[in-house]
C-alpha cells in the first residue's frame, strides 16, 4: 500500500485533524509551542529573505518578478527582526541573518535606478549606513 491510497500510513497532516476530519488547533497549539524561538526567528527571517531576493529580481525568473517598493519593505521588516532578536538568538544564528541582510541592502542599492544615500537605504535606520 502506498502513502497516497487510503489505508495508507497516515501523515502530518491527519495527525493534525481530529475524527470529524476537521483541524485539531489544540495539537497545533502544543505543536508550535515545542518549536524554539530561535527557530521560529530563524525561520521567519529566512522566508523574508526569500521574497525580498525575488523581489529584487535575483530569482531564476529575475526582472518578472521585480518589485522594489515590495523589496524595500521585506529587508526593513527583516532588519528590524534581526536587529531586535540579535541579542536573544546569539552570534551564531544572528551573524549568517545579518550577512545576509547586507547582501540584500547592497542588491537593492544596484537594482535602484536613483540609489539611496547611505543611512537611507531599506533596514538602515536598524543597521546603519550599509557599505559594499
């Protein structure tokens, strides 16, 4: 019997729904209050990288999915999320998130037809002036 066929080994998902088939919240509830909160910061901060990078034109498609005034707002939530999680998540995670957050800053100052002046730039009143 495969996973797809019914009768098959149940997966995340029906571990999830109750027996009217219906989501079961109380197990969801317990389940994300197992995840670390580092996890959920890391997390979070990795799928706001993610849109803003698309939105920055560097995904496999590029300049179809281009938005600077969406990228704009990505990296100044995600710098704020970093900046205030920095000291609570430690070096070790925080240091890959801010790498990563100037990578972006920097892509937006380049795809920026009139650039930013340095300080004013997305996420840089959290970060500061972001230099390449």
């Amino acid at each position: 019997m495969s996973d797809t066929e019914p009768g098959g080994p149940a997966g995340p998902a029906d571990a999830a729904r109750g027996a009217s088939g219906a989501p079961d919240f109380d197990s969801m509830t317990r389940d994300i209050a197992d995840v670390p909160a580092v996890e959920v910061i890391t997390t979070v901060a990795v799928h706001l990288m993610s849109s803003a990078a698309v939105n920055l034109g560097l995904s496999e498609d590029g300049e179809q999915h281009r938005d600077l005034d969406e990228a704009r707002k990505l990296i100044h939530a995600l710098a704020g999320l970093v900046t205030a999680s920095a000291t609570e998540i430690g070096s070790y995670h925080a240091a890959p998130l801010r790498d990563g957050l100037k990578s972006l800053q920097l892509a937006f100052r380049e795809a920026s037809a009139v650039p930013d002046e340095p300080g004013q730039g997305p996420g840089e009143k959290f970060t500061g002036p972001v230099f390449g």
